[in-house]
C-alpha cells in the first residue's frame, strides 16, 4: 500500500480551502442551467486551481433547464402556496388540474396495483414503509402517468414543514406529462385527514434550452489509466444544497488538497470532475461518460453527501477492488467504513457502472434511512460540522491514493453482469421511469 503521511493528515486538520468553498456555494441557486450553477462551476475550478491542481477545464453542454413559478394546492376550501408547504417539482409542466385524490401510502409497485388510479391526483409519500425496499420518486410519478392521472403529489416522510423536491420524468424529455408537486408530511397528514371530493394542484414553471457544464482538474502522471474523483455542483433550488452537495464539492477539494503535495507518491493520475446537472436525471455525468475514452478510468471515486458524519459509507456497486483499497486505506487509519455492494442508479456512478466501469458512491453513514435533510428546504449549512469533513477527506483521500497505486487491481466488468446484479425492485423502478440503460 502507499501510505498516507501525517503531514496529510495534519493539513486535512488545518484546512479551510473545502469548507471555504461550501460556504460561497451554499449562496448560489445552482440549480441545473442557472446562473449559479455557472458561478458554482467557476469558484470550484479556482478552489481546485489554489491547492495546486492544474489543467482545469470547464466543460459545457446543453440541457432542458427548468425554472419555478408559483405552485399550489387547494381542498376543502383551504389553499396551501407557501414556500414551506408546496413545491413544485423540477421539470412539471405548467398546469392546473382538479381530481380525486388517490392516496398511494408511499406509492409502493403493491398500492398502484391494489388502486384503479384512473383519472385522480396520485399522492404518495416519500421513501418506502419500514422494513420494504426504497422506492424512487421516479418510479412512483412513472407509474401515476401510466395509469392515467393527472397530478402527481409526492409528500414528505420528516416531521418540519419540509415539502421534498426532486426531478420528475425522463432526463432527456421536457418538460415532464403531469403538473407536479412535493407537499410538506403535515401538509399530508392534513389531506388524508379529509374525505375529500376534489384536490386541485397547480403549477406554473417553464422550460427551455439552457447551458450546464463540468469542471475538471488533473494531478500527477500523464498514464494510461486514471482515477477519477468526482462530485456533482449543481443542487436544488429548495434549501442551500449544502449536504446535496455542497458537502461532496469540499470533500473533492479537500482530497485535492490533501493529494496535490503527494503528487510524487501517485503511481498513475488522478483527475478530479465535478459534474453539471446530477439533480435532473444524472445529465453531467452521462455527458462525460459518452464522450471520453472509458477504458483510460480505472475506478471512480464519487462523493455525494459524504461529511453529514463521520464515519465513511461507501456504495461499491460490488466492485471488490474499490472495497479493498478503501478498506486497506481506512485499517491503516484505523478508523470503520461501512460498505454496501448493492447496485443502486442514484448518482454519477452511475453511467460509469452501467457500462461496466469500476466506481463507488460515498456517503455517511445516516443515524435514520432516508435521506436526511437533501432535497428540503432544510438542507443548510449550520446542519453541517467541519470535522466531518475532515474525517471523509483523510479517509478518501487515502482511499484515492490507494486506488492509485499500481499494485492494487480494479476490474471493469460486462455491462450485462452489472445488469444481472441490479435488484428486481430497482429495476422495475428504472424500466417504469424509461431510465433502464441495457
Ligand atoms: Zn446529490
């Protein structure tokens, strides 16, 4: 193994460079094509550029951006518009639209079965019933189109005001069949209290062409193969997307940071990628991915919320030689990693995976399922705490150099065996959302 240096370790401790950056992020709207997505891009080349990584680039590509107007929903006389009660979700058409109300529980494959949907307004819960495996937002609005309604109202599973938002329908279709929006638990709650006639949901947004783009940066040899480090810089425009993820742009700096003076000690070259877009159907990502030559990357490390605490949990999606040069990079650090090797599509691994490419997603771990504060208007930074981040950065950053070293093997795989590993009920969700790549 390549050890990593107390001189690193101790810098990991002194620095301010990620969390500098996280702060100035958290006050830009980078939501996909937004001019602060573009600002976001910029002061992350520059934060990769002061702790000495070079050869940045900032990428463009087009998008269907989308931008929010006003939304609302009204029954039993009440109009609930607030910006801690409705939101719209990212990429519903303009509309206005009155129906019953189907209320799904958590939207679960079981309750769109068990109900005629027909013509209604589909309301389901964020998450899954405890104990039943997470079903995506994207498969439940997928199904409620499918079955013909004509709203699609998805409600958050937390206690606090906290409508959830997040992208709805296919990447690359825009804007999406239904009007759609996130309405608050208590909001819910109060909704299924009712015996309700008619619900009405309205939304005005609009879509166009709009611009996103990728940064990236590289350290060490110019080698056949790479790592890559990545992290995606667009968030949502509900909350300060500072877990989701401004946290993940500091942890991809501080790594940088911590690597940049043990450039000497890389056996291969790292680049580091911050992508454009994740939050609207994984689009920056997917861009690099179909334009590069994939054969060059030899693991990609991504981080997606990793700092929310302290202790690493890294999604390997089954590739062994990940799991074995984190896991040697956090013994010698003696500090625990949790893995889990399902494969899951929820981030920028994901075009890296499906095509058989050796890459892994770094969170914390959670003390609740779920996903904490992202995608609320919760999502802010005082929820956050600096020596989290120092911690996932020693260990990433341990793990990364580890990855980088010419004695630890990765192997990429068939595509078809990653299509043989995804389970059923993540499948399902894929194929009823048109997002199923095989
Ligand atoms: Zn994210």
């Amino acid at each position: 193994m390549t050890p990593f240096p107390d001189t690193a370790i101790g810098s990991a401790y002194r620095s301010t460079a990620g969390w500098d950056l996280l702060d100035t992020l958290v006050d830009l709207d980078r939501m996909a094509g937004h001019d602060g997505e573009a600002e976001a891009a910029r002061v992350l080349a520059e934060a990769l550029r002061e702790v000495g990584v070079d050869g940045t680039q900032i990428q463009p590509f087009e998008i269907d951006g989308w931008w929010r107007g006003e939304s609302a929903i009204e029954a039993d006389g009440r109009r609930f518009d607030g910006s801690h009660e409705v939101v719209a979700l990212p990429n519903s058409p303009s509309g206005d639209v009155s129906a019953t109300l189907a209320d799904l529980g958590h939207g679960t494959p079981g309750a769109f079965e068990e109900h005629d949907v027909g013509d209604a307004v589909v309301l389901a819960t964020r998450g899954a019933p405890e104990d039943s495996p997470w079903v995506q937002r994207w498969e439940k609005y997928g199904r409620a189109v499918d079955d013909g309604s004509v709203g699609f109202v998805l409600a958050g599973d937390a206690d606090g005001c906290l409508p959830p938002t997040g992208h709805i329908g296919a990447p690359n279709r825009s804007p999406a069949a239904i009007p759609s929006v996130g309405i608050s638990k208590e909001v819910a709650s109060w909704l299924r209290r009712r015996d309700l006639e008619s619900v009405s949901v309205s939304v005005s947004a609009e879509s166009r062409t709009a611009e996103s783009r990728n940064v990236e940066a590289f350290l060490g040899p110019e080698t056949e193969r790479e790592v890559l480090v990545t992290a995606h810089l667009d968030a949502h425009d509900v909350g300060d997307g500072a877990e989701d993820n401004g946290l993940g742009c500091a942890t991809l700096v501080e790594i940088a940071s911590l690597l940049a003076p043990l450039e000497e000690q890389l056996d291969i070259g790292v680049r580091f990628v911050g992508f454009g877009a994740e939050e609207i159907g994984i689009r920056g990502s997917e861009q690099w991915a179909a334009t590069h030559d994939l054969d060059r990357v030899k693991a990609v490390m991504n981080v997606d919320t990793a700092g929310t605490g302290r202790t690493l949990k890294l999604k390997t999606m089954g590739f062994e030689g990940i799991e074995t040069a984190v896991d040697t990079a956090a013994d010698a650090l003696e500090v625990p990693v949790a893995f889990e090797r399902e494969v899951i599509p929820d981030s920028d691994h994901w075009p890296f995976v499906s095509r058989g490419i050796p890459a892994a997603t770094a969170n914390s771990v959670r003390e609740t399922r779920g996903r904490g504060w992202g995608h609320t208007h919760g999502d802010t930074l005082d929820k956050l705490d600096r020596r989290d981040l120092r911690e996932m950065a020693i260990v990433l950053g341990a793990g990364v150099l580890e990855l980088a070293n010419d004695d630890t093997t990765v192997r990429q795989v068939d595509p078809a065996d990653v299509r043989d590993a995804v389970p059923e009920h993540t499948r399902r969700g894929l194929e009823a959302s048109g997002r199923w790549p095989f």
